[in-house]
C-alpha cells in the first residue's frame, strides 16, 4: 500500500506567534508545527493579546487568522508594519474568510501569504515553509 507523501520542513529553531480565536485550531496548528516541523510556537486568542508577544520575543513569523473579531486584524497588521522592530516580520493568514483579498491588499499589507480552513494539518508545517520561502524537501519514502 503506497501511501502520500510527506512534505518535511528542514528548518529548526524558528519561532512562530499563532493568533487565532478558535481554541481547537490553535491547539492543532500548534501541535503541527510544533511536532512536524519543530517550531517553537506562541499561541493568543486575539490580535490585542499578540502585541506584547511580538514586541516581547523574537519572531522568525506570525500565523494570524484574520477573521477575528474584535480589533480590526488590519489595524494589527498595520501597527505591526510601521514598528521598526515588527516590521519585517513575514505574516501568514489563516482563515476561511479570505477569499475576498486580492493581491493589492497582500501586497499593500506585505502578507507572505494565505492558507484556506480548512487546512491539512499534517501539510500546514511545508505550506508556510513554502510561503515563507524557508527550505524544505519532500522525502522519497513509499510505504
């Protein structure tokens, strides 16, 4: 029996800032890029609660599900771009709800890109590897 092949990401010692609302995505996501990938993970439940988080620890990225409620998600990401010491910080979206953005809005926001709910977790880990232009390799393995 042949079974999927694995995208493993190659990339150690990264630190990511997941902010979503949703308890059972966060728990996920976190596991998965914690286990699959070996990232070390910061999870909050809102944009607010992220902005100690960012300014207080280095972050190689953000993992920021923009449909949350609450403060406005591109105000988040706009104070986050005109802070010297946030503003390179490559933001991934997470969400169901954007389908709506365009490539100007991405740009204008300098998001590194999105990824759709529902996602496979097992893949989440080489998606943002992807988006974040960080090395990864897809093992040849049949089993």
């Amino acid at each position: 029996m042949k079974m999927d092949i694995l995208e493993v990401v190659n990339i150690k010692n990264k630190t990511i800032l997941l902010i979503d609302d949703e308890v059972n995505v966060r728990e996920i996501v976190e596991l998965c890029l914690k286990d699959l990938a070996g990232w070390n993970v910061l999870t909050v439940d809102s944009p607010l609660a992220g902005l100690p988080s960012v300014v207080g620890n280095s972050l190689d990225a953000i993992v920021l599900d923009i449909s949350i409620g609450g403060i406005d998600s591109f105000k988040f990401i706009d104070k986050l771009r005109n802070h010297p010491k946030t503003q390179a910080i490559p933001i991934v979206l997470l969400s169901a709800r954007v389908r709506w953005l365009d490539s100007q809005i991405l740009r204008k926001y300098q998001i590194a890109g999105v990824i759709l709910k529902p996602f496979d977790p097992v893949k989440l880990p080489a998606q943002i590897a992807k988006l974040l232009n960080w090395d990864y390799s897809i093992p040849n393995s049949n089993f």
